[in-house]
C-alpha cells in the first residue's frame, strides 16, 4: 500500500515539474523550502538521478511533503531573489524580488509575527514620500509584502536638503492626515526611492516600516503594544514612560503625533550632522535616552553655523520642544519648512544673478557665502540654467577654475542641462576663449561631465568650439576632445560637422534656403520668408546690403534669452544679407484681426499675467545687456510654438533695427525715431511734435522709454487689441502728451483692481524720472502672480470646503476675470475640476461645472494617481445630479475609458464606492458611452468585484443584473485569488445574500432558458463554496436550491422578510413557493418544480 501511495504522490509531483519547466521546478524547491524540508528536496532530487535509495515508505512522506511545498509555491506572484537580501531586522528581511516583471522589494515576515496593523496602514497610505504597498501574499510560513522597490545603493542625486525635509515632513503630516501614528521614526525607516530616475535624477525619500503604526483616536493617539530596543529616537514622554515601566515586560506606549514630530526633528538634525545624533553617540545606549530626558541636545552645536541660522531657532527647537502641547504639528512642520525654502529661493535667484554677469573680480568668497548659507547651488533660472553654467558663460577672470572647483566640491550637477540641451561644457566652449579655458576645460571632464553630450539641435561641445570660439588654444582645446574618441567629421541637426565649421570659421558662406512664394511679413528695408536652415524650418530675413543694420546683428548676437527671438545664423550674397531666426507662428496684432481673416492668429495663448512676465523678462534682459529695443509694438511681438505634449507657447521679442546702447546713465543716443507712431513715450513724442532734428544733440531718451510702451502693449492685451489713449492717431498723441488714457475704464474692473495701481499707473507715469524700470516691473509682476497664486488657492478651497457655497457661479467668474489660471493644481495635481466634482453635490453642480468649461478647464486632466473629474464624480457624488454631471462630462470628451494608476476605470470606482439610488443608471450611461465593463485593475479585478465585495444598497441585486446582462465576467480573479463567487456575500445580510448567490447562480447555469430544475440536496454543491451559505437557516437554503433564478430576476422588489416570517406574517417573500409554482404540484414530477418564466428586462 506503502508503494502505491509512495508511486502516485511521486507522479503527481513530476507532473507538476513538468507543467512547471521541469529541472527549474527542483531549484525552486532547494532555493524556497526551509530546513527539514529542503533536505528531503535535496533527497528527492538525488533518488531521481538513482544516486540515493531508500525505502518506499520513507519516500512516500518525502513526496508528499515536497508535493505539499510545490502546491503552495505554485499560487504564489511575488518571486523572490533569496541571494539578494537588502536588510535584515530580526525576523523580518527585506529582498530584492519581482512582481509582474517589476523589480520590487519584498517584506519577508513570519506568519506568526505579522502585524495586521502594518498591512492595515501601508494598504490605506497613498502618498509619494510614503512607502506604497500594492500587494501581499502568504505561504504556509511567511507572510510577503510588495513594496515599491528601493536599493541601498543609488545612481540617482539626494534632493537638497530642504526639499529632503520637505519630502519627509509631507510624508509624516500624510500619515497623520489618515488619523495614523508612525510610531517607529528613525533613519533607519528613511528609504531613498530610486523608481525611473536616472544618474541625473533626483532621488525621492518615503518613510517606511509601519510596524509600530496604529490608528489614532481624535486627539492624535494611539495605543502601542509593543517592545523597542532602541531608545534613541523615542520622543521625551516615551523615555519617561519606559523609565516608569521599565519592570513591566509589555509596554503600553500612548504614542502621539507629536511624539512622531519630536522624532523626525531627531532624524532632521542627523541629516544636519551626516550620522551623529543630536543628544549624544549611538554608541552609549544610556547617554541619548538621558540627555532627551534632560533637554541637553549636546550636538546642536555642531551643525554648520549658516544651517543652524537658518533651522535651529525656526524649526529644530519648536520640533524638539519637551511639551508635547508646545510642540509643533506635523502641518506646522510643513508650513515652515516652505517659509524657508521661499526664503533660500531669494538667496538662489541672487546666486544666479551674481554668476550671470560678467566681472573681472574674484567671486569664490561670495559663492562660498552662499553655499554657507545652504542655498541650492543647483537652482535654475528661466532658461533652465544652474550656477555652473552661468560662470561658463559669463565670467572671464582667471579665478574661473577656481570657482568652478568650488561649486563641484559642493554638489553642483556638473552635467546638469538648460532647457536647450547644454551643459556646462558646451557654455565654456561657446563662449570662452580666455587663457584658462584648456584647463577649464580638464576640470570639468576630471569630475566626469558628459563631454560628448549633444544638445537639442544636435551640437556636441565640439561643434560649438570649432563654429563659435577664437581663442589662441583652439587647436589644443580640439585636441582634448578628439583624444576622448569625438569625431570632428559627426554631423548637427543641421547637417554640419565640426571640421566644415572649423573650414568655414572666418566665412559667411552657411546655406540659408528661402521660399520666396512664403511671404510672412516685411518693412520698409527689409522681407520676412518662410524657410530652412540645415533640417529646421526658420525665419528667414533679407535685407539690401545697402541698407543692412549692423546694430540689429550685433544686439541680437548679445541676447540670449528665451523671450528674445534667436538670430541662429547669418550670411550674404552680393545683393543681400540673410538673418536665419527662429521660426514664429503669429505676431501679437494678428490676435485681434477680424474672425474672417486668413492671417488672424487663433491659436492658444497662455494667461495675461504669464505673457506679461515673459515679455517683462525679456525687455528687462534687453536692458541689462546696456541696450534699448525703441520700436516696441505689438507687431514686433512674436507668438512661438514649442512642439511637444502641451503645446507650450513663449512670447518673443523680435526686430532690433532700432535697437542701440546706451551709455551708463541708461541714455541712448538718437538718430531720429522711426517706429510706429502710436507706440511712443511721451518724451519722445513731443520731439517730434515738435519736429525737431534730433540727429544733432543728445536726447534724453532712456530704458524707461521702453517701459511706458510696454505699458501700453499690457493695456492693448487688456483692451482685446484697442489703444490705451484712443484711435485715431492724433486723438492718440494729445492724451499720451495731456496725461489722458481715455480708454482704461474699458479694462474690465477686476483686472484694473489687480494691475491699474500696481503697475499700469507705474509704467504709464509721465515723468520717465519717477517711471518704474525693467527691473521693478518684473518684481512687481512676480508679486501679482503670488497674489493669483492665492487667489488660485481661495478657487480651490470655496470648491471644497462647501457642498453649497450660496454665489458660488458668481465667484468663480469674479476670479476667472482677474486672471487665475482656472488649470492650476494643487499638491496632489488635482485642478478646480476635481475639486468640484469630489465636495459638490448641491443644485448648482451643473451651472459651476458650465462655468468651468467656458472657461478653457481641462476635462482631461489627471490628479496624480492619474484619475480624471470622472472618476471623482463616481467616487464621490451620488447626489440627485450625478447622471447630469457625467452626461455634461462625456458631452466634452472627457475620457470615460481613462485608467488610473491602479488600471481601475470609472466603473470600478462607481461600484466600489456609490450606493446612492442612481447607481444602475449611472452605470447605464457609462455602458451606453462604450465604457469596458471587463476592464480589470492592476489586481485583476474588473467591477463586478467591487459591487460584490463593497458594495450593499438596496439596488444592488439591479446593478448586479445589468453588469451580468452586458457581458461582465464572472470568472475574473482578484488579488487574493478567490473567484467572485467567493466573494459574494461578504458583510451582507442573508436576504441581500439570497438575491446575490441566484444572480450569480443564473448567470453561470448551464441551461438558463429551462422550465424544471431539480431540488435534489446535492445540488447545493454551487452555492455551498458561498461566503455566508453555511449561515443560513435550512428554510433559505431550501428555497435558494429550489428557485428558478428567472423568476427572481423579473421579481419587481426585494422585502425584507425571511421564511419564518413569512409564515407568521401571511407575507410573500420573491423566492415564496407560492409565487413561483408549486412542488409536487399536478403535472410536475415529485421535486420538481415549475417556474413562471419573464424573459428578463
């Protein structure tokens, strides 16, 4: 018998090898059985190369066991890397492992040591500074948790260090947001995320480890039971807990939340101090506990004096206060760790205007200041530009190595890239051709920048040194290169090599194509063509030699900026010479054309306060560079195009034919001005008023001439393309002169509440003396953007903090009139859209919605866990309006098929979390719009899983019909590997039961068109593997097995009393045998039964 059984079980585990890729099945088995077992693997293995004998019996207990092992493993997802271990605590251990063909890390507990509560808190937290966990499963030893995948050895750079606080203070006020205590703060439960990021990736910091964490009562606490060996990181109410229970064996912690803010402001200061511990040495157990006890953080002291200027008296001690009640919240945290960063960010834009000057004087000591300071060397300016790449640009002294040296010593991204592709090398090699440039040069290669990196236009550093630099090293400065394997004969984007721009370096021979048939605009000297230049279409200029401007050249090859149009080339022939420039889609005039015109520009434009700011931006570069534009109008405001995903729109500054320097009082000399006459200062137009010859004296034309123009450009865009001052021409030039702007009470009122004593007046000020700069402009309009920036906020929070805000339509539209970007988002990316459709389900849902999309909303945008105002709308609002609102959604394209994060459509998060009674038609009208029903989530489940499983109205059995009449699985697999069968009826009371398990019953029969059905007892097979079945009284379980699921289909409603009830009631339950036919009854065979049969709806 021994044999038999020994041979059977023997075969069923070869077969299971086999279905298994045979010999690989053996090695899972050695690698995943613990102990006695994985040496009766080893032995298995060895009687199967004859190598080992042993008796049938013994072989018999070997097989099963092995048998046992391999059935287990074979439901398991999470495949484990047991070579690759990345910590060990105790008794759990973190793997390296995959899910799905994703790395991921793998949390190993022991069945018997898994805290629910962890699963419980890592299962409800979704933040990007927090540990995700996304799956778990269970062998017959350990419990496995996914989690997203980290490495204790990162390609990617660390955030600066108040952006890695602010990562963790966000995280940690997450947790408490959830009504969650951490409980297990410390360093060791900091993880650095690598997720895509690359070498030049920034990293991300999550907290982890949820092991301690519990549920919070309304004062923030929560309970701990539970021993830790490591007291240094307890707040002080912890110690002296521990100090008064020390002889107790199990500790019954009152953890708070601000027993978490004391301990992330001890993992804070830690950060400050690269390890050390605030209050003492980890390597005396005694020495920290005390001197928390004791308020004696003996270490503060040596955190770097400008990081202690900045943190100690505004963060660190209101953190570490030994009053809970006097400490600060996580929130708190939050806000002033922002307050900071705003503060380091005005030390960065200063560090990035000191490098971007030229200057002959020793800069290092005041770069060191500011890397004292702790500001982030890496900030950028808008052109995407850090520290490092301004120095190679603009600063000639030889103290260039050193401050290049001194900035990569502290962390700067030496191959960080502006937004046009360059790095630092590329700056140097473009414009500097200073004596140190070889060494310039070596340095930055010896500290690994990527020196045959390509910009956008396909240029490598070595293409900028041969086309643009004349420095008497050239030779050895290409040497350098070339040794490094780049190749001088490697063509640009625009089918040019180095060596063909180091040939033609002193001639103006370059290929300008034009089409002369592509007319874009023209003046009095000079014509606009569409046209190519290399493999890129541009702008082509040309103008009679005779008549060329060299001023217009040589200002243009001063200005680089990206709201200055880009002179990309030059050439000539014998009658012309040809500006290549960046290729413009309209001018600002064309906004306003007629609706029938062909030239009218009808494209996007960003907000007013953005093409403001780009063109104050601009203008203000223009200036610093000591030159004036002097023909500023709006046709001289170019509209480009940046192609990509978003359709990025830039105003640019363009023709310079005007433009001169001036001298250091800001004055220009002038020849006679020559732009439109509407466009004019008031100091300017009344020389010509005058008519006199301004070629023979100096005029006192200065940088704030341009200033009032912009002013007016700004009232043009206010005005929809009318003039400040008037229309005509003359009526325009007396109320410039006489002080008049007839037209400004036009300007709608909550624009000129924001702008008209802010600015406007400012820029339209008649003494250019007391008129404002360039300079004051762009501040000012940084001002008013955080003034909309919080107006954007107000937007927010009327849409969420009221179900009903009484002028809600009326707010809206005041704040849409002043400006505010109706698309902006919040922390979580969630625009006005989402918030409406989450907290809104009052009468005027529909009206604000309307508002939204007149107002250009994106229907389509995403929050960050990729979920749409759809999916907001079916999570969220089962108010009366809710088939309103997703009508008005769908009627503007808003994507009912979108999938978020989780892969879980619209339809998943309806059923999941709506119970309202307009469930089964809401569902309809996300069918009749093509809506997947079988979609299925990232854990295989599709909705009628989450109906099942979450869902327990009065509707329900409806909602189940209509999803099984339009083809829902039934079959689909969820997470934890149980069909939905095995789901239905969870948490639901018996009758509710009943109407599930017959919907279900009908829907999987073999036969649901029949007249009889047998009510033998072995026919309760179906429904006994149901949750809830075996609960049942005997009379329910009767009539569920006797039923014909068609009748209860078309049964009109469900009441709510059961069998025992009935028959005291007299009452009619839908499954009541007298509603349905009559067992036994005359023509039916005894058992039988005879249903009255509707086809179903």
């Amino acid at each position: 018998m021994g044999c038999v059984i020994h041979t059977l079980l023997i075969n069923e585990a070869s077969r299971f090898i086999a279905d298994n890729d045979g010999g690989s099945a053996i090695s899972l088995v050695v690698q995943n059985c613990r102990y006695q077992l994985k040496a009766l693997a080893i032995c298995w293995a060895l009687e199967k190369t004859h190598s080992l004998q042993c008796n049938s019996l013994t072989w018999t207990l070997y097989a099963f066991l092995i048998l046992l092992c391999l059935r287990n493993m074979a439901g398991m997802k999470i495949e484990i890397d047991h070579s690759a271990e990345l910590v060990e605590v105790g008794y759990e251990s973190l793997l390296k492992g995959s899910f799905e063909g994703r790395t991921v890390a793998v949390k190993r507990v022991p069945l018997d040591k898994i805290k629910k509560d962890e699963e419980e808190a890592m299962l409800q937290l979704d933040h990007p500074n927090v540990v995700k966990l996304l799956y778990r499963e269970s062998d017959n030893e350990f419990n496995q948790l996914f989690l997203k995948s980290k490495h204790l050895k990162c390609k990617g750079r660390m955030p600066h260090h108040v952006d890695a606080l602010l990562q963790l203070a966000s995280g940690l006020e997450y947790i408490h947001s959830q009504n969650f205590v951490h409980g297990d703060i410390k360093p060791e439960n900091v993880l650095i995320s690598v997720g895509s990021a690359g070498k030049d990736e920034i990293l991300t910091l999550k907290w982890a480890n949820y092991g301690l964490a519990r549920s919070a009562d309304e004062r923030g606490k929560g309970n701990l039971n539970q021993t830790r060996e490591n007291h240094a990181w307890f707040a002080p109410e912890l110690q002296l807990t521990r100090k008064r229970k020390r002889d107790v064996e199990e500790k019954n912690y009152k953890e708070t939340a601000k027993s978490d803010v004391f301990a992330q402001g001890l993992v804070f200061g830690s950060l400050f101090l690269n390890g050390e511990h605030l209050y003492g040495s980890m390597e005396n157990e005694n020495e920290i506990p005390q001197n928390i006890i004791t308020q004696n953080p003996i270490n503060i002291q040596k955190i770097d004096g400008k990081l202690r200027d900045c943190y100690e008296n505004n963060l660190l001690k209101k953190m570490l206060k030994h009053d809970p009640d006097k400490r600060m919240t996580s929130t708190q945290v939050v806000s002033q760790l922002k307050a900071i960063k705003d503060k380091l960010t005005g030390k960065e834009k200063k560090l990035i205007q000191l490098c971007g000057h030229d200057s002959r004087s020793d800069l290092t000591e005041k770069i060191r200041n500011f890397i004292q300071f702790g500001v982030n060397l890496n900030a950028k300016d808008d052109g995407g530009r850090n520290a490092l790449h301004l120095l190679c640009r603009y600063y000639s002294s030889p103290k260039l190595t050193d401050a290049i040296k001194l900035l990569i010593k502290n962390k700067i991204d030496v191959n960080s890239r502006d937004k046009d592709g360059l790095n630092a090398i590329h700056f140097l090699c473009r414009y500097h051709s200073s004596q140190n440039l070889i060494k310039a040069i070596q340095i930055l290669i010896q500290f690994e920048i990527d020196a045959k990196a390509t910009t956008n236009d396909g240029s490598n550093a070595l293409h900028y040194l041969c086309r643009y630099n004349a420095s008497p090293n050239l030779t050895d400065a290409v040497t350098i290169f070339t040794e490094l394997g780049m190749n001088l004969m490697t063509n640009d984007n625009n089918g040019w090599s180095a060596f063909y721009y180091l040939q033609n370096k002193d001639k103006k021979e370059m290929k300008i194509w034009f089409d002369r048939d592509a007319l874009l605009g023209g003046g009095s000297f000079g014509t606009v063509f569409k046209g190519k230049f290399g493999g890129r279409e541009v702008a082509v200029k040309r103008v009679e030699l005779r008549h060329v401007d060299k001023r217009e050249e040589e200002a243009m090859l001063k200005l680089e900026h990206p709201n200055i149009i880009k002179l990309l080339h030059c050439e000539k022939d014998n009658d012309f010479m040809y500006y290549a420039l960046e290729l413009c889609v309209a001018s600002l005039d064309k906004l306003y054309l007629e609706s029938d015109s062909p030239k009218k520009y009808d494209g996007p434009m960003p907000r007013q306060i953005v093409v403001f700011s780009q063109l104050a931006s601009g203008l203000e570069h223009i200036h610093s560079k000591k030159l004036i534009h002097r023909d500023i109008k709006p046709s001289n405001i170019l509209i480009m195009k940046i192609p990509g995903k978003y359709q990025e729109i830039i105003m640019k500054w363009s023709d310079f034919g005007l433009s001169k320097s001036v001298n250091e009082k800001g004055l220009h000399s002038w020849s006679g001005p020559r732009g439109t006459r509407n466009w004019y200062a008031p100091e300017v137009l009344k020389k010509l008023i005058k008519e006199e010859k301004a070629k023979e004296e100096e005029f006192w034309g200065t940088v704030k001439s341009d200033v009032f123009v912009l002013g007016l450009v700004f009232g043009y865009l206010f005005l929809n393309g009318k003039h400040l001052y008037g229309s005509s021409e003359t009526e325009i030039h007396e109320n410039i002169i006489g002080k008049n702007p007839v037209n400004m009470r036009d300007i709608d009122d909550k624009l000129l509440e924001l702008y008209k004593d802010n600015l406007l007046s400012k820029m339209l000020e008649h003494n250019p003396r007391k008129r404002v700069s360039s300079e004051d402009v762009v501040k000012q309009l940084n001002s008013i953007k955080e003034m909309l920036t919080r107006k954007e906020n107000e937007f927010h929070f009327i849409l969420c903090e009221a179900d009903y805000y009484p002028a809600l339509i009326e707010k809206i539209e005041n704040l849409t009139r002043m400006g505010i970007n109706v698309n902006a988002k919040d922390d979580y990316e969630q625009n006005a859209l989402h918030h409406l459709c989450r907290y809104n389900s009052s009468p005027n849902l529909i009206d604000a919605i309307r508002v939204l999309i007149k107002h250009k909303i994106d229907v389509n945008a995403k929050n960050r866990f990729e979920q749409n105002a759809l999916y907001y709308l079916c999570r969220y609002n089962s108010g009366s309006n809710l088939i309103d609102a997703i009508t008005l959604l769908i009627e503007h394209k808003i994507e009912v098929n979108a999938k978020d994060g989780f892969e879980q459509n619209a339809l998943h998060h309806l059923c999941r979390y709506n119970s309202g009674p307009n469930l089964v038609e809401a569902i309809e009208l996300l069918i009749e719009h093509k809506i997947d029903v079988n979609a299925t989530n990232r854990f295989k489940q599709n909705a009628l899983n989450y109906l099942d499983r979450y869902n327990s109205s009065s509707n329900l059995k409806k909602a189940i019909q209509l999803l099984i009449k339009k083809g829902i699985s039934i079959e689909t697999e969820g997470y934890d590997a149980r069909p939905i069968r095995m789901l239905i009826g969870e948490n639901r009371t018996s009758d509710t039961l009943i109407s599930s398990l017959a919907l279900y019953y009908c829907a999987t029969s073999n036969n649901t068109n029949y007249s009889r059905h047998s009510t033998n007892s072995t026919d309760s097979g179906v429904f006994s593997s149901f949750t809830g079945f075996h609960q049942l009284s005997t009379a329910k379980k009767t009539v569920l097995m006797k039923r014909s699921v068609a009748v209860y289909i078309d049964s009109e409603e469900d009441r709510e009393s059961d069998m025992e009830h009935n028959n005291q009631q007299k009452s009619c339950h839908p499954l009541d045998l007298e509603q349905c036919g009559t067992v036994g009854s005359a023509g039916d065979e005894e058992g039988e039964l005879t249903p009255v049969r509707n086809e179903p709806d």
